[in-house]
C-alpha cells in the first residue's frame, strides 16, 4: 500500500477534526475554530519548515529558526542553485532581517521571514578578543584594554569628554556600523577608529564580506568613581619599641568628597615638633618629598618638615597609587635628643556610593 506523505495526513486529520466537530458537536464558529491552539500546531506542521546547513546555529521552523541565544548578533546566508551561500540578510532585535545598519542584539530566540523548503546558514557575531588601543585628548595619551567577552572597559580621566577607539587591524577594512540608541549608524570602511563620548556603552559590529563572518567590540567609557579619603588611627605593632611622635589634627574642612573637587588635599602635621630635626615622611617604602608631583613638605612650629601635604590629584600621587581605593600607612620619623621617634598613621580612600 502507498505511504501517505505526512503533509497529506496533517490534512486528513483536520478534515476529520472539522467534520465530528460538525456531525457530533454543537456548530463552531469557524474563526474560533481555527485559533485553537491543536488546529494551528496541526496547520503550522503542513507546511513544512525551512532547512538548516551543516554548520548553522540553531533549529529549524517553519519560516523561521529557533533555539537561539538572545543577547547576541545574528546573520542569515541563503544557499545558490550551485550551493554556494551569500548573504540573506542581518537580524534585527526583534528577529526579523535587514540591512546591517538595522542589526540589533537578538531579545528573543527566533528569526522569522524566512522560506520554508529553502536552506539558510545562520551565523552569531564572535567577540573581538586581544587588546584594543584607545587615545584622548587629540592623541596626546594613550593607552590599551583588554577586551571580555568581546568587551572593553575604560575609566575616564577628569576633564576628558570623548575618547578614540582604534579598531583591531583584522576588521579595519570590514563593513561596520556603531550600534547605539536611537538608531544605528553606518561608520566609513576606511575609518580605523571611532570616537565615542564619557558614560556611553557602544557596540561596533563588523561584517567580513569575503568570508561571511560578524564580530562584534563593545566599548564602556565610565566616569571615575568618586573618592571618601578618611585619616584612620593606627597601632603599631608591639616589636616597634621607640616613642611615637603626636599626630596633630588632620586639615579637612567640609570638602566636597569629589574626584572633581578644587580641594583634594590632606594635611598631616606633627603637634609638637619643637626640638626635632631630620624629620622623614615615607609612604611604604619611598621616602616623600617636594619633589614628587602632589607632596608638599612645609615647616610648622617654626620646624622644618614637620608638615606633609598630599595632593591626591598630583601626578606623582597617582603614579604611586597613593589615592587607588584601600588603606595607605605611612610613617613619619624624627630625631630628639639623641633618641629616634616615629608614627604611623592610615589614610583610607574609599569609592563614594
């Protein structure tokens, strides 16, 4: 006996469903009928579903591919009459195609308008990996950060408003668009860099033409997270056997607690220097001195060197790590009639919520 293609059974059996459903039971009206969910699941699985190539991302529908992954780039190839695959088109967020100014991150798992009986390739975009060089201030300075997940993330410098992006050499004559919001935007194939603006997240896709591939850098330029700098008391440990010198108190009136703020200095004095000399302030290791951008060693007392100044926005300061987030011990000593004192004291810098 003949087989039944399972299309022509599909058929049989919502011709059966239609009739019982008119002999045996009350009449249904027609649209409601047809907007039962067993009807559409039997309509739907008639018509066949599009074929996925070897190789290709995700399952096949009918008219669409699903089992995708939201959250990533997606482009469609279509398969020639001589086999060969050119592009169909790109996913929009939404899972229908376009053109690549329109690609948008995929918020479902589907990409529909597509051809039943017709093979596509489906493609994610890869995430660009290595280092990617950045620049401010017309090229000035520059630095490098390295990518995560296809991500780099870059902590802007006061006063900087816009930074560069070089783009890696393997994509720089690629088709490219800058993914943003309100709309997309198209970037020059002979562009090499982009630049984008403080508090912005940034995607740049690029299209290989030549070898059918997608890739995507995404760029967050953050600004720098405000500063709480606290003087801490601090206990030294018992094998330090010599006398403490007083701290006296700490200069900090009310200011604004700012990466910002036009004051961002601590001032650290000895309360009783009278009668000391060669008096040395270390922070770790390094001895401190006018020399170092952001330290500022002044007489108080009438006795040289008896107050420290730290400017945490002095080049030298920051080069030490001086303001990074933590505790900082430093250590002051001074001689006194023979006898060697010291102090240790903490200043702790803190991320203001």
């Amino acid at each position: 006996m003949r087989e039944l293609s399972p299309k022509f059974a599909n058929f049989t059996i919502l011709a059966f469903i239609l009739m019982m459903t008119a002999c045996v039971m009350d009449p249904v009206d027609l649209v409601q009928f047809l907007d039962d969910e067993k009807v559409i699941e039997i309509i739907e699985s008639s018509k066949g579903t599009i074929i996925l190539a070897t190789g290709s991302e995700g399952n096949p529908g009918s008219r669409k591919v699903t089992g995708l992954t939201a959250g990533k780039y997606y482009l469609i190839e279509k398969q020639n009459a001589d086999m060969s695959f050119s592009l169909h088109g790109f996913a929009k967020s939404n899972g229908t195609l376009s053109l690549l100014v329109d690609i948008g991150k995929l918020t479902g798992t589907e990409i529909s308008s597509l051809e039943n009986d017709v093979t596509y390739m489906v493609k994610s975009a890869a995430a660009a990996t290595g280092n990617i060089s950045y620049s401010w201030s017309s090229g000035l300075y520059n630095d490098t950060a390295p990518t995560n997940a296809g991500v780099i993330t870059i902590t802007a410098d006061s006063g900087v408003t816009e930074y560069t992006i070089k783009f890696p050499s393997e994509y720089e004559d690629q088709q490219k668009v800058k993914v943003s919001s309100p709309a997309n935007s198209l970037i020059p194939t002979s562009d090499d860099s982009i630049n984008l603006d403080v508090n912005t997240k940034t995607d740049i896709v690029f299209y290989d033409s030549i070898n059918g591939t997608l890739a995507f850098l995404g760029v967050v330029i953050q600004t720098r997270p405000a500063l709480n700098i606290n003087l801490t008391p601090y206990t030294p440990p018992p094998q330090v056997s010599i006398p403490d010198i007083t701290i006296g108190s700490v200069a900090i009136s009310d200011i604004e607690n700012s990466k910002n703020s036009a004051d961002y200095t601590r001032t650290i004095n000895i309360a009783n220097p009278a009668g000391m000399s060669e008096i040395t302030w270390k922070y770790g290791n390094t001895t401190l001195n006018s020399s170092v951008a952001g330290i500022t060693i002044n007489t108080y007392n009438s006795v040289a060197g008896a107050q420290l100044i730290i400017n945490f926005k002095g080049d030298g300061v920051t080069d030490m790590g001086m303001n990074c987030i933590g505790e900082h011990v430093y250590t002051v000593t001074a001689k006194s009639g023979g006898i060697t004192w010291s102090a240790i004291f903490a200043i702790t810098v803190t991320a203001v919520p």
